[in-house]
C-alpha cells in the first residue's frame, strides 16, 4: 500500500532533510509554508513512499531535522496518510 508523508519542518532543515531523503530514493516535493511557533518560515514536504519504507523516512526526518529552539516548539510535525489511489500524468 501506498503511504503519504507530510512533514512540516522548518525551513533551515528543509535542504538538509531533502538532500538525505532523495540519497536513498525518496521523491519529495517542497511547499513553503507559514505557521506554528512565531509563524516563523516553514517547509512542508511531501513525501509518496511504499508502506515498508515508512519507518527509514520517519528516521531520516528524526536524524537531520535540528533540536527545537524553545520547549515549545517541535522538530517537525509529522502526519503518514494511506494513499487509496496514486496516479501520475
């Protein structure tokens, strides 16, 4: 089954993350996006993966998104969807 990330990261780990991601073979595609803590800059990332590589994606995000600057704020915020259908034009 296909899977979705969507992980909303802030926009000075947004290279970072990307560079590691599409090393294995992750196709990700950037949004820039605003909101959270201070409505600082954000990336949101969108990452179609197969069910089995769910978890190394979320390590991947884990490993290169730097500590939050405040308790308040988070890495990242993380959802994984079911995807029911994929197709590409």
């Amino acid at each position: 089954m296909k899977k979705l990330i969507i992980a909303i990261i802030r926009d000075e780990d947004k290279e970072r993350v990307s560079a590691k991601l599409t090393a294995e073979d992750f196709r990700v595609t950037q949004i820039a996006s605003t909101g959270g803590f201070l409505r600082s800059g954000r990336s949101t990332l969108l990452i179609g993966v197969e069910e089995r590589c769910v978890p190394r994606g979320l390590e991947i995000l884990r490993e290169n998104c730097t500590p939050a600057h405040s308790p308040e704020e988070k890495k990242a915020t993380v959802f994984v969807l079911n995807v029911d259908e994929f197709t590409q034009l």
